[in-house]
C-alpha cells in the first residue's frame, strides 16, 4: 500500500501541471513492478497539444513502451488519478498493463 500512495503522490504532481495549463488536473506514471522504476509518466496535454489525444494515460503509455523496447507492458503497473475514460481503457487494455491503480472515480 505504501508502494501505490508513494506513484499515486507523483500522479498528483503531474496533475497539477495539466491544472497550470488550463486542462483536466489527471497524471499518470507507468511502473515497472520487478525494479519500481518509473519508466513512463504523463498528464493531460489537451490544451497544450490542441489534441483530443493527450491524455496522461496514452502519454505515459506511450513514453514507457519507447523506454522498454515493446509495446507489451508486461511487468507494469499503471497509476492514474482519474479513472481512465473509454479511449484509455482500450489503450490499457491492449498494452498489457498487469494492474491499474485510479485514485478517483470518473463520475
């Protein structure tokens, strides 16, 4: 449990610099679990990008499959503070994420 609120405390601080930039405050950090090495992190980019597409989820996804060689994220654990929407959870889905771990529900 310790481990989960140590990656979620980075989530938030990532959440915070999509907030400064006017957008959904959500982070994300890629974990993997063998070493807990963060090996990707993201936070919502919409505004930023002016792409419906950059969401923290797919930003951290992506940067850990380029620093892990593969798109399989076989021994990763994903932190997100928002449940992820429809368009991350395919993304999840497909990445081979082991566990994902959201600190809110997206009501």
């Amino acid at each position: 449990m310790e481990r989960d609120e140590f990656y979620m405390r980075r989530c938030i601080e990532l959440a915070k610099q999509a907030a400064d930039n006017g957008d959904v405050p959500v982070g994300a950090v890629v974990v993997r679990q063998s070493d807990g090495e963060i090996v990707g992190e993201g936070f919502n980019r919409r505004e930023l990008d002016r792409s419906s597409l950059s969401h923290a989820e797919l930003i951290a996804i992506d940067q850990a499959s380029k620093k892990l060689g593969g798109w399989r994220l076989i021994d990763c654990v994903l932190y997100v503070t928002l449940e992820p929407c429809a368009m991350c959870g395919g993304a999840i889905v497909n990445s081979r994420v082991e566990r994902l771990v959201f600190g809110a529900d997206d009501l």
